[in-house]
C-alpha cells in the first residue's frame, strides 16, 4: 500500500527548518504547495534531496527545491540525482556562482534533445572500466578524464559526463568505448604526430580543412580498428548505420584508398586537397573532435622532457651492462653501439634492443618510454639513444620531484604536489570528491635527552615489556599428541599401547608437530598531535612511542608512525615519525621526541591515508592504530560536531572493507556517547588516565595482536 | 571406468608431452644434467615451467617426482617420517629420498611456499656432495648419478617474505621463463587446443591486452595456460567471448569494474 502523502503543513514544517527560513525568508509555503500534488514517493524524493543539498548550501537547496517538482516529470530521476551531485561537487570546487549557474542550465532542459538521457552512460560509471580498457590497449598510458566533449591530447582522453546518443544503456556505453577506442587510435596510429594546425593553415578555410582532415583520419583508423579489433569494428558499424548518415561517393573512394595496410597520415594529408574542394564532409557520432593546440602543447611539453629521461636512463642501462662485465673491453675506444629496433605488427609494439649487436632486455620504464617516443616520431630518432653524459642534466628538472609541503604556504595559495582525498558528507549523504588536501612532511627531530629519560623513567615496565614481548615472539612450540606430525609421540604411543593390550580403544594421536606461527602483522600508529594534545597528554603519547618501539622491535613486526593534524581541509597535514622502510634509530628517536601538538583533529584524511599506505605493505595481518585525545574537530569549519564523527565513522568503515583491523585508543573521558558510533567498525578503548598511557599502549597492542 | 594409478618413482613419461623451446633451454638443461648441477626454472606462473619438466623427463627418461610446495611443507615431508603400524613404528621415505633413491628427477614447484626449514634439507643434494642426510635414521643417502634436482619460483610476487635466499639460488644453475614470443604462443595455443591459426591469434593478442594491464589493477596478466584453457573451449563450440570470460577474465581478477574492463577488450578482439 502506498504511504499517505505528505500534508503542506509537514512538509512546511520541515523546510523551514532545513532552509533556515528564520533568517533567509525563503518562502517555503508555495514550494509545500507544489509538493502536495505530488506522490508520496516523489514527494520524499525531492525532500530527501533538499535535506541534503541544505547541509551544503541552503541556497542551492532552495534552487532544487523550486526547480525539482516540474523537472521530475520530464527527467529520469537518475539524472535528477546525478544533477544535483554533480551542483554540489561543482559548490565544492569553484563555490556558490558557479553551482547556482549550473542549477540554471537545468532550465534549458530540451527534453526532445535529451530524451535518451535516461539510458545515458554516466562519466563516473563508464570512467573506471574504460580506464581499464584503454590501458589494456598498446601503447602510451592514456588517462580518462572528465570535460565538455570527447577529444584527447595524446596523454589523456577526455569524455562528456553524459553520453546518450541511442535509446538504449548498453549501446550508448559501446558508443564510448567506440570513441574511446578512436581516440586511442589517433596516439596510437600516428594522428597527432602532424603539426595539424600548420597543416590547416596553409588552406584558406583552416576550419574546414581542419574538419576534413579530422574525417579522413577517422577513416583511416577505423579500417586500422577494423583490422585490430574486428569485434569492436562490428559494434562500430552497426551504431553509426543507426547514427550516421551513409558516405558519400567522394568518400568512398577516400574509405578506399585508407583502408589500405600501410596507410598513414601523410595519405590522410595527400587526400586533403580533394576532400578541402568536396562540398560534403561526413562526421560520425563516435568520432569526438580535435583540439590541435590542446595536442600541440601536450607534446611540446612531453618531448624535451622524454628524450632527457630517455637518454640519462639508457646511460644507467649501460653502466649496468658494463659493471656486470668481469672484464671491461679494452678501454673505451670505441663507444658501445647502441640499437634499437621498434616491432610493431599485428597490434603488438615491442622494441629490440642491442648493445653491441648483443640483445639486452630493456627494464619497463625504458620500454614505456621507447613507446611513447615511437608513438611522436614512429620510428626511434637516433640522437634519443646516446646515452646522457655525466652531469648533462639535471635531474631535478627532468624527473617529477616530490613538492617541499612547505614551499606551498611561501608561494600562492595551491594544491599542487598534495594528495587529494574525499571526504564524507553526512548531511548529503555523499562523498565530496578531493576534498582534503593532504601533504606529507617530518616532524622536525629533536636530539634531546627524552629517549633515555623515558627508558630510566619506565626502567621497570621496560623490562617487565620485554619480558612478555619475548614470551609473545617465542611462538614455536612442539605441540604434542596430533593426529599428524613430523615425528612419533613416543609418550603416546605408549600410553595408546597400553590401552591396546589392555583392551580399550586406542588412540590414533600419536605425533609431534611443530607449531610455526610466523608472525605476519604490519602495524600503522596513528598519533593526535591537535594542539588539545598539548602538555601531558603530549609527553604521555611520545612516551607511549618510545615503550611501543623497543617492544615492536623485540616482536619483529612491522610498523609505522604518523601523526596527524590540520587547519582545514586545505592545509591537512601527516607528520612523518617513523614508515615501515626505516629503522628504528636515532633519527626516529628524536622525531619522536620532536612531536609537537599542532593545530586541529580532523581524523578522516589520516585514516584513509594510512588505508593505502597499510595496503601497499605486504602482510597477512594489518592494524591501525590510532591515538587521540578526542572527537574530530577543526577550525572553523563544519567538521566539528555531527560532521567530523560520520566522517571519522566512514573512513574507518573504508578501512575495515579492505580488511585493515581498526583499534582506537582514546582519552576522551567527557563524551562518551558518541564513540560507540564513530568506533562502529573499530574496536577501541578509553583510558581514563593520561599517565596509564605509556604502559598500557603496549600492553594493549600485545592483546589485539595475538 | 578405472583410473590408472601411478607410482611416479617407477613410471615413466611415454608419450612425449608436447613443448616449444624458446631458447636453449632444453640444451642447457640436458648439460646441466650431464654435469649433475641443480637446475632452478625462474618465471610467472602458467608460462610452462612444469610442462618443461615434464618434457626433459621424457628426454632423459626418467621418473618425475613433482612435489607442489605449500606453506605448511616442512622437512619432514620431504625426507620422510616414522609411522605407526600395528603397534611398531615404520619409516616411510618421503617424496625426495624416493627420488634419490631411484634416481629420478625431483621437482620442487613453487619452493620460497615451503618453510624456510626445508630449504636446508635440499642444500648437501644441490651441491658437490650431491648427498641426502635422513637425521631421525641416522643415515645419509648418496645420489646415483641420474637423480636430479629442480625447484622453481616466481619472482613476479615481489615480497621480501617470498624471496630465495642468496644461499639457496646460488647452488644452482638459472633457467629464465617467460611468457612465449607472439609467434611461437600462437602455435603453442594452436597446437595444444586445436583452434584454427586466426582464433590463437586473436587469443595471443588478448593475453598481449591483459598483460599491460599487469600493476594498473592486476597482479599478473592471462598465462598461455589460461590461453590454452580458452581455445579448448572454443574448440568445443564455445563462443570465444564466452570463452575468454569464463577461461580468462574470471580466472585473473574478482574486480567487477576490472571484469568488465576485459570483456570489453576481448570483446574488441573477437
């Protein structure tokens, strides 16, 4: 049975509280209005939604609001949804002017234009598995991205949020993955090797020249597509007799002559001047467009840069050639030859490479990098294979350099160099994408005496830890009386012989087994260095560091340190202690020693770094534990309160689905009400009294992790 | 119907078990053979290294004895262990000291599985002393001039836990695997499955797509024994996009999205 609808009165009610009316004046009674004709379901669709945009922005909810009830009968409410996700990231990212714009363009909503839309494939469905199909694809790494129309660059391939040109899901993601494979095709097959603006200068109309040649090229790649990937080509034919008008005969005989085996561009270019007089000049639906300054710039760029890395990486190549040598060939008279044959047939590109007419096997980054070379020039341009000289250049310039997380704050107000992650927003029931800048840096040490200070102060639990930690370590043990094993249980035996002669049944526990359990657990420490933590809870969690460390190193696990804090989502900052590659020595001391309380507590960003940072590290048991002082928290900003504990409950629900085990060790003696909430997916404990802190931190890792 | 059962230290291979060289490979191994040096095949998984095995022994005429290496394989495993029968203990040899004793080839698949333990067991066989010590009988067994040993390991796993040791690699002679050249794979799928030139192609050229996909999302990309699997189901009447989902794609990943992202690629192909 269907619910009762909503009365104007509700519904009045409950707008007034999300939209603030008190303040705003919204006048929420017309909207109530609207919404009564409604039905019940539709009536909680627009409300839900409306709730949730108003977490955001109350403006933008309100623009929903009155726009949502007429739009619901001409749009599928997926795309509804997808609109008002898609507002709210854009809030996000450039703020309220352009959201409230991109609200209005809802209004021109041609619904004869769109009436495919809701069998439309979406960007963010098709973008994960045509990122994967395109790298499964030869040649250069192409990233798929999201903008206004389908082109590429030769680096990236960008794809409109919406493609919905056929009546049917299925066929619009064939149609994608059509232009995905097109658009492949240009990198791959030599399209953007040509200067394509010049070329179209040269004509009167560079427009329409540009246009014509654009059509010949996809001609010319799809007869190479036909012979790559016949499936592909069968899906393409028959989308474009649904699409496409058929060729006209000029083009026809241009089809023709591309289609050959060997075609290349410089056909395309001979062909040109017939197509540049021939009044017609066919697109296709899957064909995307062409951007040449886009790809010129893309290129300019990459070029300079590759045949640096090229060069200075083949130098390496030959210096572990030769050092491999036992005798080295009689000085250098002559400098070793280098050669490399590109392979590319039957959709495979592989490169030969020879030193002195002897085959080597060239390592990946050599081989992605002979691929994206061949793909600008089709062929490997001989000065790109002298190996780079010592010094010639340098290497702060050509290879990527981790960003200083200081310079930022020096210069402009950027993210670059940051990592971005999302946050969860509670109220719109929604990620917002890249929303934490986050950046790595070390805590500045500090060569003090706290370290041995910590040792003489615990000298008693220190050793009491060791002693357990020991006992914990010393796993192997001899279990007796199993069913299998490595050797007889001579005991058993003959217990179980004498049971035999006395008649009662015999025991068939008979052997020695050795128990093995090789300890396999890798362990991230998350530290609160929020300025709450200032003065004792500071000096109980560096303590806390120092009795963990001795009794990890007795264990052998794995561990690292970090610590967290940050003034918001902007400046969200992972201090690092210690990470699982280093040891535990001096340096790590006095960082830890150096641990200073910073600024706020926003939890989520740390606990999805440390995620994939636990992932990346080998390990038949991961745990993460994290150590605060209290709930989420950060400066004026909404992640105080609700917000920060969803937040904080997600990202730990994230961690605990890729099998990471969350521990939370906390202080917070006040509020305990909420904990059992945020904690949902993690175990946790509270410790009353800071001073427990030192000793009993290890004294729980040793319970959870055995 | 009756399945024969074997006693792989007395039976040897008699038809032979079809294998394409890639290299030298089989004239290395046949002196390493000849100069009773250990043997190590390095390479990903399903690229051929047991199928290898299986072709030497026939060349030489031995018996095989494979030991498949898991992580609860210890020493004792091996070399053999004490039962109890009828109120007395029995020795009984273990997969290894047969091999020895019968001077057959041992092969120990994937060993960095086992425990480290076992590792020492085989270091007095793989080197000069060529001898197998059995401590709980107190006896030490000395390898006829035929027996030969043969372990193989992936490094394609990249984990410290799962590396060989320096102590153990260098007692033997290396025999690098990869996957076959586009060519001689085709006719490998060809051959094995009995599809036509064109479908082992286009199955070659697929396992080409999934293996760049290798580190974007997939530990390792399709094997040509996966490749095989696929042709034979085309050759059963299988459609060949039915095939590679069920031979291939499922066999590779459980990721929906990357399960996806391969029917596409070979729905491209096919």
């Amino acid at each position: 049975m269907a619910q009762q609808q909503l009365t104007t009165a509700e519904m009045e009610a409950s707008l007034h509280i999300w939209l603030d009316t008190e303040f705003t004046y919204f006048k929420v009674e017309q909207l109530a209005a609207e919404l009564a004709t409604l039905t019940r379901d539709e009536q909680d669709f627009i409300l839900g939604w409306i709730r949730r945009i108003a977490s955001t922005h109350i403006t933008l909810a309100w623009q929903f609001g009155r726009r949502a009830p007429a739009l619901l009968s001409r749009m599928e409410r997926r795309l509804l949804e997808a609109w008002a996700v898609h507002t709210c990231d854009v809030f996000d990212r450039t703020g309220l002017q352009t959201a409230l714009r991109v609200m209005e363009e809802v209004d021109s909503f041609d619904e004869t234009q769109h009436r495919n839309d809701a069998a439309g494939a979406l960007f963010d469905d098709i973008s994960p598995i045509l990122g994967t199909f395109v790298c499964g694809l030869s040649g250069r790494r192409l990233h798929i991205e999201e903008g206004d129309d389908a082109w590429t660059d030769g680096e990236r391939i960008v794809l409109p949020p919406l493609i919905a040109a056929l009546p049917d899901l299925d066929d619009n993601f064939q149609l994608a993955k059509i232009t995905v494979a097109l658009l492949w095709a240009q990198t791959r097959y030599g399209t953007l090797r040509a200067d394509l603006a010049g070329v179209a200068a040269r004509y009167a109309d560079p427009e329409r020249a540009l246009a014509r040649l654009y059509a010949l090229e996809t001609l010319r790649l799809s007869a190479r597509i036909a012979r790559e990937l016949p499936g592909l080509y069968r899906q393409m034919q028959r989308l474009r007799a649904q699409l496409d008008p058929a060729l006209p005969p000029t083009w026809q005989r241009f089809e023709a002559r591309l289609a050959a085996d060997q075609a290349t561009l410089d056909d395309s270019l001979a062909l040109l001047d017939a197509a540049y007089e021939d009044t017609d000049c066919p697109q296709w639906s899957d064909q995307g467009c062409l951007r040449p300054d886009a790809i010129a710039a893309a290129r300019a760029a990459r070029l300079d840069k590759e045949k640096a890395r090229l060069r200075i990486k083949l130098a390496e190549l030959l210096e572990e050639h030769t050092a491999a040598q036992p005798d080295p060939p009689s000085a250098a008279e002559t400098p070793p030859e280098l050669n490399v044959t590109p392979r590319d047939e039957n959709g495979l590109l592989d490169f030969e490479v020879t030193l002195d007419d002897a085959p080597i096997a060239p390592p990946d980054g050599v081989k992605q990098l002979l691929t994206s070379v061949y793909l600008d020039f089709g062929e490997i341009p001989p000065d790109y294979l002298t190996p780079a000289g010592d010094g010639e250049y340098d290497p702060n310039l050509v290879f990527d350099q981790p960003e200083d997380p200081d310079a930022v704050w020096h210069g402009t107000y950027h993210e670059k160099g940051a990592e971005l992650y999302p946050e969860w927003d509670h109220g719109r029931q929604h990620y917002r994408k890249n929303w934490c800048v986050m950046r790595e840096k070390t805590v500045t040490p500090a060569y003090d005496d706290f370290y041995r200070d910590t040792l003489d102060k615990y000298a008693g639990v220190v050793k009491h830890l060791r002693r357990k930690f020991e006992a914990l370590r010393d796993e192997n043990r001899i279990e007796k009386r199993q069913v299998q094993g490595d050797e007889i249980d001579i005991d058993a035996l003959i217990e179980a012989l004498a049971d035999a002669k006395d008649g009662s049944e015999m025991s068939d526990r008979l052997f020695v087994r050795l128990h093995r359990a090789e300890r396999n657990i890798a362990v991230a420490f998350l530290v609160d260095m929020s300025g709450s933590t200032k003065g004792w809870i500071n000096e109980a969690e560096r303590e806390a560091l120092i009795l963990l460390c001795e009794a990890l190193e007795l264990l052998g696990d794995r561990y690292a340190i970090y610590g967290f804090s940050g003034t918001t989502r902007k400046r969200c900052e992972l201090f690092r202690i210690k990470t699982f590659d280093e040891r535990y020595d001096g340096e790590v001391k006095a960082r830890i020693s150096g641990i200073r309380p910073q600024e706020y507590t926003r939890m989520g960003f740390a606990l999805r770094h440390m995620t994939k940072l636990l992932n990346q590290v080998e390990a038949k048991t991961r745990v993460l534990v994290t150590l605060s002082d209290g709930r989420p928290d950060d400066y004026f900003d909404v992640y105080r309160g609700q917000y920060g504990i969803e937040d904080t409950r997600m990202a730990l629900l994230e961690a605990a689905r890729t099998g990471i085990h969350p521990f939370c060790i906390t202080l917070d003696r006040d509020a305990r009400d909420y904990l059992p909430h945020m904690y949902g997916a993690a175990r946790y404990i509270i410790l009353d009294d800071v001073r427990q802190l030192p000793v009993k931190v290890t004294d729980i890792y040793r319970r959870i992790t055995t | 119907m009756n399945a024969r059962t074997l006693d792989p230290a007395h039976h040897l291979i008699e038809k032979e078990p079809y294998y394409e060289a890639v290299g030298e490979e089989i004239q290395l191994f046949e002196a390493a053979y000849r100069q009773q040096i250990p043997v190590l095949l390095k390479g990903p998984t399903g690229c051929g290294k047991t199928r290898f095995m299986e072709h030497m022994a026939w060349r030489l005429k031995r018996p095989l004895i494979t030991v498949s290496c898991h992580d609860d394989l210890t020493a004792s495993d091996l070399v053999g262990r004490y039962l109890v029968k009828g109120g007395e203990t029995v020795w009984v040899d273990g997969p290894l000291t047969r091999a020895v004793r019968c001077g057959g080839i041992c092969y120990l698949d994937e060993i960095v599985e086992a425990r480290k333990d076992t590792m020492v067991v085989i270091h007095p066989l793989a080197d000069d002393r060529r001898t197998l010590p059995m401590e709980k009988l107190g006896q030490v067994v000395e390898a006829p001039p035929e027996f030969c040993l043969a372990i193989s390991y992936n490094p394609g796993y990249q984990s410290v836990l799962k590396d060989l040791k320096q102590s153990t690699r260098q007692r033997f002679v290396a025999l690098e695997f990869d996957y076959p050249s586009a060519a001689l794979e085709r006719r490998i799928v060809a051959s094995e499955s009995g599809v036509s030139d064109a479908i082992a192609d286009n199955l070659v050229r697929f396992a080409q797509m999934t293996r760049n996909l290798k580190g974007s999302g997939l530990e390792e990309g399709a094997s040509t024994r996966l490749l095989v699997h696929a042709g034979k189901l085309i050759a059963d009447g299988v459609s060949p996009v039915t095939a590679c989902k069920a031979a291939v794609a499922q066999a590779v990943t459980d990721d929906a999205d990357m399960l996806k992202a391969i029917q596409e690629l070979s729905s491209s192909i096919f």
